[in-house]
C-alpha cells in the first residue's frame, strides 16, 4: 500500500524529552480476546523482570491477531497504566503505520535480544 502524501516532520523537541521515554522490546507470550470489545485484545508481555498487560487495538487490523504470539515487538513501557473495557493496560505497543492511516505493523528487533532490552 502506498501512501497518498507523506505526514510533515512534528516539531522539534529536547533530547532530554525522549531520554524520558522508555521504549523496550517485550515477548508477546499470549493474545486473548477482550470481551464486549470489537477492536482490543489483551496482551501479556515478557519484559525480562517482569511480565505486564498490554491492550492493542488490533482485532480489525489482523484475521488473526493470535499470530503474534510468540514475537518480540517493541513497547512503550513508562506510560501511567490506562483502564479500558474494565482491564489496565501497562504498556503500549509500539507500531508502524496506525497514525499514518495504513494498516500497522509491529516494530520488531531483527533478530531475537532478551526482554527487557531498551531501544534508543
């Protein structure tokens, strides 16, 4: 898919403002479906210390979104926890695409690291 036009560069920012973010790639052990939702499903992630919820707002995005299972993607982890459908979600999956009106990928490490590991 192509796009139509190329979204322009957002402003500037301090490099302090993005030291904050902490962005780290997860082992998405399990995917189940969120009840009375008909676009979250519910994410437990490996994240090496600990394991956390993610929801992700993939059900229209994939045939199947269990067929992640298994893979490694990268995730905002310092978000405050946000409650969706009655579930907090503790991290936010970090995706290529969404915002772009495509349909997203996973942004993934090109071969396997350790959960845990930052990106930056």
């Amino acid at each position: 898919m192509t796009l139509n036009a190329i979204a322009p560069t957002k402003p500037l920012i301090p490099y302090d403002l993005l030291e904050r973010v902490d962005i780290r790639v997860g082992t998405i052990e399990t995917v189940e479906e969120v009840a009375g939702s008909d676009k979250l499903v519910r994410m437990i992630v490996d994240f090496g210390d600990s394991k956390r919820t993610a929801l992700v707002g993939m059900k229209k995005e994939r045939s199947n979104p269990k067929e992640v299972e298994g893979m490694q993607a990268l995730f905002v982890v310092n978000l405050e926890p946000r409650k969706m459908m009655g579930l907090v979600s503790e991290a936010m999956l970090f995706d290529i695409g969404f915002a772009d009106g495509i349909t997203p990928v996973l942004a993934i490490p090109e071969k396997p690291v350790p959960p845990g590991i930052r990106a930056g």
